[in-house]
C-alpha cells in the first residue's frame, strides 16, 4: 500500500485522475441521475407549457411520451458521442478531444438553464442530446485515457476511478436536488446547468498536463514524449519494462493493422471479447440500474414511501454507490474481475425477485415499503461492488491499442441503443406489468451471472496480449470461432 501511494503521489497522475473523472464520467452519472429529483417539476413544466400554447391541457398519454423523449434523449445523443470517439480520438489525441468535448457540454448546459424561461420543452430535448453527446464521448474518453495512463499492476484500480466519478456524479444530482439546495420548482433548470460548472475543471486544468503515453508512443511514435509523460504522470525512471511492453503491442500492431468497427466485427480473433462486452453492457443497462438512477422518484413512491421523505432515500442510495465503488477500487487488484460480475448480477437476480414481492405486499403493513427501500439499497451496493465497479476496468483490458478505439464506438452504441429503448419503454411498461417489470430484470442479471461463471476468463495481472490468448482459448462445445476460421482457410 505504502508503495502504492508513494507512485500516486510522485508525479501529476492523481491530479490527472481527479480531473479526467470530473471532465468524464461524473457528467454521465449526473445526468443520468439529474432528472430523478426534478421529474415532478419538469413533467408539471410540459403540462403548463403545452396550456400556453394551445389554450388546453395535455393528455397523460402525451405527457408521457414527451417525458420518455426528455429521459431517452440523453442516450441517443450517447450513441453519436460513442460513434464518434474513434474519429475524434485519432485527430485530436485523448487530451485535446476531452478539452473540446466539455465544450460541448457547456453549451448543452446554456441551452437547459434557457429552456425555461423561453417556455420550450423542445429546448430540453436538445439540451439532453447534447449532454449525451458529450457523456458518451467523454465516458469513453475517460476510460481510455485512465487505461493508457497506468501500469499494469494497478490498472483495475486506476479504471475502476471512472465508476467512482460515475458514482459521485449521481449523488451530486441528488444532492442538489433536494429541496434545501436547487430542488424547487422555480429552479429545475439550474439543477440540471450545474454540470457546466464542472466542466471548467478539465478545461482550465488539463492542458498543463501530458497527453497518454501510450497514444504517444504506439500511435505518433514519439518515443521521447511518451518517457516525458510517463516522468510527469509518475515521478522520474527509465521505465524500460512499460515501453518495451508498448513496443511488443506497436509490432503487433503493425502485423495487424488498425480496424474500423465493420472490419472489427468480422474479425473472428475478436470475436469472444466483443461477444463479452456486448452480454457485459447488455446486462448492465437492463439490470435494473439505470431505472433506479432516473425514476427512482416514482419507485419509491409506487412502493408506498412517503413523497417529503423520497429525495433523501434517493441521497442514500448515492452514498451507498460511492462508499460501495471507492471500496471495490482498493479490492479489485485482489479479487479479480470474474467474481464481481457472477457475484453480482447473482445477487442482483435475487434481489429483484424480492422487490417484486415487497412491492405487492406493500399494502398490508406500513413497514413493507421501508423493507423495499432497504432491498433497493442492497441493489444497489451489489452493483456499485460488482457489475458496475468491473465493466469499464474490463472493457480497457480486452482490446490491443489499434482495436480499442473501434471496440469503444461498438460496445458504446450497444449500451446507448439499450438506454435509448429502456427510456423509451419503461414509462409504459411499468403501466402495464406494474411490479412484475421487475422480474424481467431479474432474469437479465440471471444472465450475465452464467456468463461470467461460465464463459469470461480472468483478466486481473495480464498484459493485453496474455489476455488475447486467453479468449482464444474459449470453446463452446468443444469449438471455437478461430477453429472455424482455420478450416475455412485450409478449405
């Protein structure tokens, strides 16, 4: 541990962390969590806004799909933020293209705090993709760039930082959300501007710092930059061992040149690993998590909690995410990967089975609906310790550095399209099924804990070239996509 401080400490890599967290995930875990607290206002907004217009009140059925725009925006403008990276990556390197990309927040945050007074509920869908534009840009970026800046030793611990920004973006939301803070009716808008205030951090801050030494070294070939940022980021050294570990990644690399996300789906030697991060992602944006973040309001209000007592459940759950993402970061390098996701999602499975019996219990007894609350905060910190502290150290360590790019645009538009059908359906869906919603959610993470049992080997202490051999090893009834591939050659 001692040796571990003294590394973080020695040069600019904690500053780089903290800033990179703040211009990066934190602004996705913000907004996804930002509508939670104000939804009641918002919705109240759409109704008095649509009476001005037209002279008549909206009905329910179109308060609710215009609502379902506002929330699921957010991820459509995730997809073309995730399309994107690989484009803007290459051009701009990870620094310039994160500077750039909180611009882009900046002025989603001026088109929100307006949408207000200009009466325009219109400008809030705008503003939304934007903030997902700029959230699915800067969730990959930040990842990228954290896996780029680390030694191997400590990788888990340094890209398992992005899930605890994820995490203190969401409690930010809901703190700022409660009544005592921004959370009235007159101030919906400044809750969901105050994410602008943040980007100022990484935009003042980050260009004193160096850009990742890996994309100096495999992608420029500037060998002497890339030992000056390592210098920088980690205290003065030679540090032989890692330049001469990105040399062998940089001669793989040019035995195989870099794929476009196309090229990359038809690569059969990538095929377990994409196969892996899709099922990874799949299974955490239908788990139940993301629904939790933006309409934990009307769950715990549909369980029977009391509404003045909600949003300081909800600030609970934040606590529980961070306190729980800040200990799986210090376990991570000890444990492994594998166990937090069949753990995890095992757990998660049972979990929504019970909600789903609080939830029609909740009647009889007053104390049901605190039982539910205590179920939701056990979800919660499953994921947080699970899940959701493994998957972006995962989705860093499965791709050499010319496939990350077109990896990150793949599994990226994979989570933002599920959001966007998530967003899109659960209003409706939770109409029709009412608590039993929750059993869809429980065969999801029943899902994802076979999966990595079963199928996802360990990734904990492995270069990304041990980790490549190590999924072409996977076979599946005794074959595998690259035994296929080798028939397919000698035919």
């Amino acid at each position: 541990m001692g040796t571990l401080l003294q590394q973080l400490t020695s040069g600019n890599v904690l500053l780089l962390i903290v800033v990179l967290g703040i211009g990066g995930n934190f602004h996705l875990g913000y907004h996804v969590t930002g509508l939670s607290s104000p939804s009641p206002y918002i919705q109240s907004f759409i109704n008095s806004t649509w009476y001005d217009r037209y002279e008549e009140l909206p009905s329910p059925h179109m308060v609710t799909m215009i609502w379902s725009l506002v929330v699921s925006m957010l991820s459509f403008g995730g997809v073309f933020g995730a399309f994107s990276v690989k484009f803007i990556t290459s051009r701009l390197g990870r620094k310039k293209a994160m500077i750039c990309n909180n611009f882009i927040a900046m002025i989603a945050a001026g088109i929100m705090l307006t949408s207000k007074w200009a009466k325009s509920f219109e400008m809030i869908i705008m503003a939304r993709i934007l903030y997902g534009y700029s959230a699915g840009l800067g969730a990959s970026l930040h990842l990228m760039y954290l896996m780029e800046i680390s030694p191997r030793k400590i990788r888990g611990m340094v890209t398992l930082t992005a899930a605890t920004f994820g995490s203190l973006g969401k409690l930010s939301a809901q703190l700022f959300g409660l009544s005592e803070v921004l959370g009235r009716e007159d101030q919906w808008n400044i809750v969901l501007f105050v994410p602008a205030c943040f980007s100022l951090v990484p935009i003042m801050v980050l260009p004193f710092l160096p850009e990742s030494p890996r994309y100096l070294f495999i992608e420029k070939g500037d060998d002497k930059e890339c030992k000056k940022a390592l210098q920088s980021l980690w205290g003065q050294g030679d540090y032989k061992q890692e330049m001469d570990e990105m040399l062998i990644e940089q001669a793989a690399i040019e035995a195989a040149p870099p794929k476009n996300p196309l090229q990359l789906l038809r690569d059969r030697t990538v095929r377990w690993q994409l196969i892996s991060m899709s099922t990874i992602y799949c299974c955490n944006q239908l788990s139940g998590m993301p629904v939790i973040s933006t309409f934990s309001f009307d769950i715990f209000l549909n369980a029977g909690i009391p509404k003045d007592k909600i949003r300081y459940m909800t600030v609970g759950l934040g606590i529980a995410e961070i306190i729980t993402s800040i200990s799986s970061s210090l376990l991570i390098e000890h444990i492994g990967r594998r166990p937090l996701f069949f753990g995890g999602y095992g757990t998660m499975s049972v979990i929504w089975v019970l909600v789903t019996v609080t939830l029609n219990l909740k009647d009889p007894s007053y104390w049901v609906p605190y039982i539910t609350a205590a179920l939701i905060t056990l979800f919660i910190i499953s994921f947080g310790g699970g899940p959701g502290a493994a998957t972006g150290t995962l989705n860093t360590e499965l791709f050499v550095q010319s496939d990350r790019p077109a990896a990150f645009v793949l599994v990226m538009m994979l989570r933002w399209s599920t959001a966007i059908i998530q967003g899109l359906t659960f209003p409706f869906l939770i109409t029709a099924l009412t608590t039993y919603s929750f059993t869809l959610f429980a065969c999801v993470c029943l899902l994802g804990s076979l999966y990595a049992f079963f199928i996802l080997p360990e990734t904990k202490g492995k270069t990304l070239l041990e980790i490549s051999e190590e999924f072409k090893a996977i076979t599946v009834c005794g074959k595998s996509f690259l035994e296929k591939k080798t028939t397919e050659t000698e035919l």
